[in-house]
C-alpha cells in the first residue's frame, strides 16, 4: 500500500526538480508540436504537472520506470477528494496520453495506468435553452448599435451551428481575399477550425445570414475594420473570452440568470434530434469524429426530448 510522505518529507521535495518534471516539461513540448487545441495541450501538460508535484511532494519514487499503478490511484484520490468527479475524470485521461508518450518515447516499459479504470462522472443532464428562453435572448440584442447588431448575429450562430467557442472567435473576414475570409454570405456557409486544426463548412440558415449582414454593415464603420477577424470589439479584436462575457451579460438582460457559452452547443443538438435531424449529419456539422461525443451529448438532452415527445403522442393526446 502507497503511503503518503510525511511533513518534513514534503517539503524536502518540493525543493527538487525530479526525472519526472524534467519528462513533463518535454512532454508539452512535444504535444504542442502534435497541432493539439490549446485547451487540450493546456490540460495534458496541467494533469502531468500535478501528478509530479503530488509525487514529488508525498516522496513517492520520482523515476517514472518506478511507479506502479497505486501510486496512481492514490492521485486520483486525492483530484477527487478535492474536485468533481468530471475534474478527476479528465485528468485521468490526461494522465494516460502522458504515460502513452513515455512508453513512446522508451521512458517506460509499460503504463502503469494499463488496468485502470476511469472515475465514474455521474449523468448530469445539462439544460438546454428552450424557444421562449431563446426568444428573450434575441429580444434583449434589439437594437441598430454596433454591439446590439454583432452580439445578435453572434448569439444566432452559436445558437443555430453549435460551434465550438473558439471557432466562433476565430472567423476571419475580407470582402476583396477569398483565401483569408471565412463567411460567405451569398452561398450561406462559414469555414471554421476545430479541434486539431481541422477545418470543416457549417451551413447558416438565412435568418442566420440576415443578422451576419446586418453585422457586417456596421462592421464596415469600425474603427479597427482592417483587421482579419470578423468579430470587433472596443479595443480590437473579439476574442473567445470576450464572447463568453457578452453571452452572460445578455442572458442576465434577459432575465435568464447564468448561461454559459456550451449550452448553445448543447442546445443546437437537442433541437437538432428533436426536430428529426440524424445523427451524421449532427457529427459532421458539430465537428464530431466518432459517435462517442454524440452518444454523451444526446443522453445528457435525452430526458428533455422525451418530456416533448411525451406532449405530442401517447394516449394523453387522445383522450
């Protein structure tokens, strides 16, 4: 049984840069010649991290060929003694692509993390945003200022196309070069960058279309038009964080309380499935390339879309 180190232990490791922080710092460097996402890169190396200085600071064996599996689970432990069971869920699987490097890479012989199993996150049904909700939140972006025009096309596309938040952030926009405009208006299609650096075309429907060319209008006007990106703000370019804020300002207009960016994407599926749309074709437009991502977000909206059905058909309707 792995024992935890003692006080004075601890605190002559901290003060150690050990083979398995030297490992983790190569690691990221490798992931991030990989073409990874930020967020993925960001957590892969922030588990691995972690998981060092829990070793290092419990004196447990800092060369990655002596570690066995229970010096694993107890970190897990503790992720999840401290955490939610989706945060140690995550750094467990971040865990695995760092011990699947080192084996790689020869560091190691085999996982240690070979036999285990993941924490159980619990099903969490996650709400999406009904039309009333929608329609108060497109209510609260009336308006012909330049914020009131953008934050309703922004709201419309998140909405309608489920895309990553990043990807909305990064669309760029030129009306004279092809190469480096990524909305065409006409044909009623934007080209976005997923995860992995995969482009894909997303269709947008015309009311879609509508609030986009309303925006671009007033966009023409700005004093930072000249630059790439087609989302503007005061100082420049709007980017995914800054798209976040506008979402939860305007859903506090709306009287809606919080709303987070990723229930858009979450309500895009459910009113997708809802409305009889397939599941491949809900893949390719969310950007999808397995059906593990589409089994995970159609159980969590499953309950909502059978409470519908339940409204439309049954005996209830008839008697």
């Amino acid at each position: 049984m792995v024992q935890l180190g003692t006080a004075v232990g601890r605190r002559e490791a901290t003060t150690r840069i050990t083979e398995l922080d030297r490992l983790v710092v190569s690691f990221g460097r490798s992931i991030r010649a990989g073409n990874l996402s930020p967020a993925t890169w960001k957590a892969y190396v922030g588990a691995a991290t972690l998981f060092a200085a829990f070793i290092r600071e419990q004196g447990m064996p800092a060369n990655p060929r002596s570690l066995r599996r229970e010096h694993v689970e107890v970190f897990i432990q503790e992720q999840l003694d401290r955490w939610t069971p989706a945060t140690a869920h995550n750094r467990y699987r971040s865990l695995q692509a760092f011990f699947k490097w080192l084996a790689i890479e020869g560091e190691i012989n085999t996982s240690p993390m070979a036999d285990m199993r993941p924490p159980r996150v619990p099903e969490r049904l996650t709400p999406v945003l009904l039309m009333d909700d929608i329609k108060r939140l497109l209510r609260a972006c009336e308006g012909s200022a330049f914020e009131d025009r953008r934050d309703a096309a922004l709201i419309r596309l998140y909405l309608t196309t489920g895309i990553r938040k990043a990807e909305g952030a990064g669309l760029r926009y030129s009306e004279v070069d092809p190469a480096t405009n990524d909305v065409d208006l006409d044909a009623g299609i934007a080209r976005v960058v997923g995860k992995g650096g995969r482009e894909r075309v997303i269709p947008l429907d015309p009311r879609t279309v509508k609030a986009m060319d309303r925006y671009v209008r007033v966009r023409g006007r700005h004093r930072h038009a000249d630059l790439p990106w087609l989302w503007l703000g005061p100082k420049g370019r709007l980017t995914g964080e800054g798209i976040r804020q506008m979402v939860e300002r305007r859903a506090e207009q709306a009287g809606l309380g919080h709303i987070h960016l990723h229930q858009f994407r979450h309500s895009m599926a459910h009113h997708w499935l809802a409305d009889g749309g397939t599941e491949t074709d809900l893949m390719r437009i969310a950007g999808w390339r397995s059906d593990q991502m589409l089994r995970r977000y159609a159980a969590s909206i499953a309950a909502e879309r059978a409470l519908q059905a339940a409204r439309r058909v049954g005996l209830g309707t008839k008697i």
